[in-house]
C-alpha cells in the first residue's frame, strides 16, 4: 500500500450519544459479562492472540447496534474470532445476552468512536474484514458531513486490513449508497469485487432483527463491497462471497425485558 495515513486526530462524530431504554435483562448482562468480554479504551495496541487465547482470523464490525449480524457470523463461524465496536450501552447489553446464552466465547466489544479504536487499539495489517451495516445516513443535506465514510475513515480502514481482506458495507439510503462507492472507489488499494460500479446482491445483514425483517420484506439494501489485494478480479470477473453468518442460524434475534 502506497497511501500515507495520518491519525485523524479531530472528527466530526457520525453519532449522537442518546442512551435509549435498557431492560433489565441487557442491564443485567453488561454488568455481569463487560469485565470478561468487554475492552476498555486505551492507547496501546492490542494482540488479538492474547485477547482471544488462540491464533484465528479476526474481523470487526463497527456498530453493531443489538448485536444481530455479529451473533449470527460468531456462531456459524466459530473458526474466527470477531470484534465490535458500538457506542450504545442498550445494544452492548443485547449482544452480551446472547453471547452469555449461546455460550459464544470468539466475540469481544468496545464501547467507544471507531476511530479512537481504529487509531489507538488496531494493529496495522491485524484484520481479516472489517463490517459496516447500515451506518446512520444522516439524510439531511445539513449533517452529510457526519457520514462516517469519508475519504480519510477509508484509509484509515484499509491500513488496518491484511493483504486480501474485506471492506463490506451496507445501507437501505441510495444517495449514501452511491456516496460510499465514489469515496471507495477513489482508493488505490481497494477494488469493487462485484464489479466496477456494481453494488454487491447480497444478502446484506443489518444490526438488528427489525431492520433485517423491514430491508427483507419491503426495502432495497446496497452492499459496497471491496477488497484491498490489487490482484483479485475486476468488472469482467467478480469475486462470489457469501456475507458473515449467512444463511443466519438466528434470524429473530430479540432480548426479552
């Protein structure tokens, strides 16, 4: 990789930290299992084979949301450790319930911005894949400029991916959609594996079960997927990949108050 990537030292935050309503089950959970599966902010990188006690493939999903996509990609592919990053407690509390229920010991979450963890606590070149699933689009021509994929979240994102790894991202808002490709597309290490200019078919899984039920039943999802090996196909010869944790062993994910 040719890019020279700089810390992003100063964003603009693509979220707003409002803490909804937590049931006693997901409050429960996160005080019982963040000591065990929860990793606290700091400045020192972190070695995923001690994290985790084995050596494995490791991906990261930034907001999780209620923990839908990576408790399905955890269980099937049990061969792969994964990270989360989400900056709702409510969402933490729900992964955490059926981490603890499905007995599920390859999952590990942080509570903070992705690009303190980005920056701060990833190794370059240390993930197999990293999971972008429906991102707040932040519709309003206003607050566009809080969408996380921007040109430097992009770099920053691919410093951190192995040789052949995955960028996969998806949304149910065309005009970010059509955003995320222009700015992927700009990058030199990366190329679209379904094609240039073409969104990948899917499925797509989304972070929570009612956005999985609402993009199945009535909506249109766009996936962006792009890899960062120059050598894998082109347009003329699109890569086949079947998205985490599909077909989905837990499709109705819900935490019961």
């Amino acid at each position: 990789m040719n890019a020279q990537v700089r810390p992003i030292t100063r964003h603009i935050k693509s979220f707003v930290r409002r803490e909804g309503r937590s049931s006693v089950t997901r409050k429960r959970a996160l005080e019982k299992l963040w000591p065990e599966f929860g990793i606290e902010a700091d400045n020192v990188l972190l070695d995923f084979d001690k994290l985790f006690a084995r050596q494995a493939p490791c991906f990261l999903e930034i907001g999780f949301g209620t923990g839908s996509a990576l408790i399905n990609a955890a269980s099937r592919h049990p061969e792969n450790n994964y990270l989360g990053i989400e900056v709702y407690r409510t969402g933490i509390g729900s992964l955490l319930h059926y981490v603890d229920e499905l007995a599920l010991s390859n999952i590990r979450v942080f509570n903070n911005d992705a690009i303190e963890v980005l920056n701060k606590q990833i190794s370059d070149q240390s993930l197999d894949g990293v999971y972008l699933f429906f991102p707040d689009p932040w519709h309003k021509k206003r607050h566009k400029k809080r969408r996380l994929v921007q040109t430097e979240f992009v770099q920053l994102v691919v410093k951190k991916l192995k040789p052949g790894a995955l960028f996969h991202a998806a949304t149910d808002w065309e005009d970010y959609a059509r955003q995320m490709m222009a700015v992927l597309s700009t990058n030199p290490d990366l190329i679209n594996i379904a094609g240039n200019n073409a969104f990948h078919p899917g499925p797509h899984p989304g972070p929570s079960p009612n956005l999985n039920n609402a993009v199945n039943n009535w909506g249109t999802a766009y996936g962006i997927c792009y890899s960062n090996e120059a050598s894998q196909p082109s347009a003329s010869q699109p890569l086949k990949y079947t998205p985490p944790g599909y077909p989905l062993l837990y499709p109705k994910l819900v935490t019961d108050d």
